[in-house]
C-alpha cells in the first residue's frame, strides 16, 4: 500500500509542475510566481494568449493520454493479450479512416464526428476479434490479424491523402497528432466524451479483474464473460475514438503506460485505471512539450515522440515475453 501511494503522489507532482511548465515555456515565457499572479489578472495580454492557445493543449494533451491508456489496460484486460493497444490493433486507424470520410464527404455531419469515429473503431475491433478467433482467443494471431487491419485502414487513409487538394487537406488535420492549434471546443469534446469514458472504465474493475481468469472458470461463477468483454471494449474503443477525433493518431501509449503501472501499483484494476490514467495524461503532456520545444520554432508531433519511445519498448517486450 505504502508503494501505491508514493507512486500515485509522485505522479500526481510530476503532473502539477510539467502542466506548469508546459503553461509557462514557449514564445511566451513566465516565471512560476509571475504566472500564478497573471492568473488573477484579467488585463495580462500575455496570459490572455496563454489561456486561449496553451490552456486547451494542455487539458486535450492530458485527457487524451488518460484515454488511451486506460482504453489500452482495457483492450489488454478483454483480448488477455499484454500487447493490445488501440494503435497497434487498428483501432485508432479505423476510427481516423471513418472521421476523415465524413469531413470530406459529407462536411454537415461534422458534429457527429465523435458519434461515428467510434463505429469506425468499433468495426475495427469487430474485425479483429472475428478473424483471430479460433475457439478462444489466440494471443499471437490477435496481434498479427489487428497489424494487418492497422495496415489496410492506414493505406486507406493515405489513399485519400493522395488524393490530393482539398482531401489533403482534410487528411492532414485528422492524422496530424500535432496539438496547435487546439480550442476550447476540442476542449468541450474531449473532456466531455472522455469522462464519460473514463467513468465507465473505472465502474467496470471488477469485471476487467474477473476477466484475468479463464472463460470456464469465470462462468462457473456465474459471470456473463462475453457480455462483459462486449461492454469493455465498446470503452476502449470510445476513448480511443475521442482521442483520435481531437488529438490525432497516436500509437503505443496503451502499451508502453500500463506496463509500467502494473509494476508500480500493482494488477488490481481498481488502483490500475486511475493511475494509468495519470501516467498516460503525464506522458502524452510531457511528449508534447518536448516536441513543442527541443526544436523552436519547428514542432515534433507528439504521435513521433511516442513513436521513437514506443517502438524500442515494443521489440524490448516482444523479445522478454
């Protein structure tokens, strides 16, 4: 216990001061004393364009890392597989193929993007579980099948890109992890479709728990397995289409953070959700601010960080398990 709480409180501090510092670096620079007083101050021109650019990076940076590393503790907890990620399986890609076809085709149902982001990582998922499932689910051939589903949604994607004009355009803004330029409507999105999510992930540890035991076992108990693995990963695939919608495609998060935090506190989910969610939001806040700026005034999105992270770590548990 006493392990716990000195990782949640450590992380918790790492938070505070990197969203300080990701508030307080840039073209406009404050020091700490100086941005908590221009906080009260209504009248600080800088800290008008503070609150307006930086503040809604920051909170869609926060919650969409928290998002797709609980959708990735989840999708492990449903698919038994510690490799399942929403980036590497397809979801992500499929929910970005289904959102950069309504933008381009059919423009007047943008406001629905969240609703139908989420079919498209759902059919994603469907996809997967369908094709690797073999009287069970079979860890190896769930990964192969979702690398190859991330395969075809990513080369339709590109083929609208190379479409060219105004696609482009359009493909661009969808698959461009790239945080600038996000607003307090991104805002509005993210944390509402988010918590939602969030909420719905912790409300169901017990069942992710239950789900560590085999299918005959849970059932002797009475527990209704595939109705819980439905309602799981319908989770996942929610806080991984919301992220996608706001924040862009950004893979291994869902991997690389819940590794981590099972070392730190534990497989007990109902510890595990809050406080993947916080190393996710504090990854993906941290990647950003590093890609914003270790090469001013050029940025590094935050998708290519995780990239350079992510895919050393990948091979790294490929090779130990």
């Amino acid at each position: 216990m006493t392990n716990k709480i000195v990782s949640f409180s450590i992380v918790i501090v790492l938070l505070l001061v990197s969203a300080v510092y990701a508030a307080t670096t840039g073209s406009i620079k404050m020091g700490f004393f100086e941005f908590i007083g221009a906080l009260f101050d209504k009248g600080n021109s800088q800290m008008d364009a503070i609150r307006d650019l930086r503040f809604p990076r920051i909170i869609v940076a926060l919650f969409a890392g928290a998002a797709l590393s609980v959708s990735g503790v989840l999708l492990q907890s449903v698919m038994r597989n510690p490799l399942a990620d929403a980036g590497v399986i397809g979801i992500s890609s499929g929910a970005a193929f289904v959102q950069l076809f309504i933008i381009s085709f059919f423009p007047t149902l943008f406001f629905l993007t969240p609703v139908l982001a989420f079919i498209g990582g759902a059919s994603a998922c469907a996809l997967v579980f369908a094709l690797s499932w073999k009287s069970g689910l079979s860890p190896l051939k769930l990964i192969l099948v979702g690398i190859a589903i991330n395969a075809m949604f990513t080369g339709l994607t590109e083929a609208f890109i190379s479409l060219g004009g105004s696609l482009s355009t359009s493909a661009t803004g969808v698959v461009d992890s790239n945080l600038t330029m996000r607003t307090w409507k991104d805002v509005s999105t993210i944390v509402t479709y988010g918590s939602v999510g969030l909420i719905a992930a912790f409300a169901l540890y017990s069942w992710c728990n239950l789900l560590v035991l085999q299918d005959k076992t849970a059932k002797s108990l009475g527990f209704q397995v595939a109705r819980a693995r439905l309602l799981i990963a319908a989770v996942a695939v929610l806080l991984s289409a919301v992220s996608v919608v706001v924040a862009g495609v950004i893979s291994f998060v869902g991997l690389l953070v819940p590794h981590i935090s099972r070392r730190l506190v534990g497989h007990d989910h109902k510890v595990l959700i809050p406080f993947t969610a916080l190393a996710g939001a504090l990854l993906i806040l941290v990647a950003d601010t590093i890609g914003r700026t270790i090469a001013t005034p050029l940025e590094i999105p935050a998708s290519t960080i995780m990239a350079i992270i992510g895919g050393p770590f990948l091979i790294f548990l490929l090779r130990k398990e």
